[in-house]
C-alpha cells in the first residue's frame, strides 16, 4: 500500500482523485482520518489491486493516520509550492515517517501546485535540494491541470514494485501490493510456483 502524507491543503486528496478518476474539486473538504482509493495494475498477468491511503494533514488526526505508516512501501511526501510553512514541515513529515515506516519504504517528495506561478513560495530548486538530502525523488505537480500526476505516482509504483522484489519472490510481493503481510517462510513455500523475475518485470504495466 501506498500513503500520501504533507500539511492540510497540500493537495493530497485532489493528487490522489486526478490520478484514479481523473477529478479536481476547487472546493473539495478536508480529509477526516484516512480515506481508502485503490487502482488495479497487471504484473504478469495477475491483477493486482494497489491500495492508496489518503490521509488528514490536520493535526488532530495524526496519531490515527500515523497508525497506517507501519504497512505502507511507498508514500507521496505533499507540499504546496505556494505555501512556505507547508514545505517547512517536510523534515518533520519524512522523520515521522521513517521512525515508523517499513525501512525499504520508497518516498517521493512532491511540490504541488505549480499551476500557481505566481504565488510561488518556494523554489523548484529549494525542493530538489530537500529531495537529495534524503536521497528520494521529487516531482513538481499540479492536481488542477494534471502535470506529472500520473508520472510520479508511476514511478513510485515501479519503484515499490522493484525494490521489494529484490528482497522477496514476485509472489510475496504481488501480496504485499495487494496490502497483505507476508513472511519469509511463506515466501519460500511459495518459490517453487514462481516464474522468471525479468519476464514479470517486463510484463508489468498498469491498466489504463
Ligand atoms: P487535508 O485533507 O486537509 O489534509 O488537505 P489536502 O492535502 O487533501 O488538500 P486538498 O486536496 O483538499 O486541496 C486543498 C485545496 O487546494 C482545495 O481547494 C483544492 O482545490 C486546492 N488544490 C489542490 N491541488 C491543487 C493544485 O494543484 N492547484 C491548485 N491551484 N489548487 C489545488
Ligand atoms: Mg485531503
């Protein structure tokens, strides 16, 4: 599973809404506790249903959202390019994060509302820099217009898929996408009905 975390109105929900439906609300509601999406990918011929975890950015609600960090592999740290105060809260966002977090977890770190020129706070620079010292990607976005929405969640697809391949057969991994826990002893009993990595790596491509 996937989770989009950053300050409220960074514009989590509307990223996540572009992306599965194609939808931007100019007017949408804060998010309360955490919201459920799910997309449907094929890898090898196996659908598998990536989930996608929306959460509140209010601070209220952070030890209920924190309670989903533990099962997550990829998460999509927002700021809101017109809003200083939200990329200050990156460190404090990645920190909370990684002390709870898988230690494979996969982030990007994304800058959104670069539709707002105009209003910018901070700089596309400012932001790859903060990416680099993490060593994650960073990707400028806008949810209105729909730049680089698909591409970054993408990459970040492809790289949880990679990097928790090397680690576990296909099949494990096809249950860890589809939020299942699975152990190591499960992951050899279930070696045997495996297939070559390199042809699933090829064969994976998502369902438009
Ligand atoms: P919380 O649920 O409170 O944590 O906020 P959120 O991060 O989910 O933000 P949300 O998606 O609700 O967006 C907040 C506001 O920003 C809404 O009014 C959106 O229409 C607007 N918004 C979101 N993304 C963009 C964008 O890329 N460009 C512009 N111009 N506005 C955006
Ligand atoms: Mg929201």
């Amino acid at each position: 599973s996937i989770i989009l975390i950053g300050d409220e109105g960074s514009g989590k929900t509307n990223i996540l809404s572009r992306y599965i439906n194609n939808k931007f609300q100019t007017d949408s509601k804060t998010t309360i506790g955490v919201e459920l999406s799910s997309k449907t990918f094929t890898i090898n011929n196996d659908k598998i249903n990536a989930q996608f975890w929306d959460t509140a950015g209010e601070e209220k609600y952070k030890s209920m959202t924190a309670a989903y960090y533990k099962g997550a592999l990829g998460a999509l740290v927002i700021y809101d390019i017109t809003k200083k105060q939200s990329f200050e809260s990156i460190d404090r966002w990645i920190s909370d994060l990684t002390n709870t977090a898988d230690k494979r977890i996969q982030i990007i770190l994304i800058g959104n509302k670069n539709d707002l020129e105009e209003q910018r706070e901070v700089s596309r620079e400012e932001g790859e820099m903060k990416a680099k010292g993490y060593n994650i990607a960073f990707m400028e976005t806008s949810a209105l217009n729909g730049k680089n929405i698909e591409i970054a969640f993408n990459k970040l697809v492809e790289e949880v898929y990679n990097n928790f391949r090397k680690e576990f057969e296909s099949v494990a991994n096809v249950e860890l996408m589809r939020g299942k826990t699975i152990t190591i002893e499960e992951t050899k009993k279930k070696r045997k009905k495996c297939c070559d990595k390199e042809a699933i790596a090829k064969k994976f491509k998502h369902e438009k």
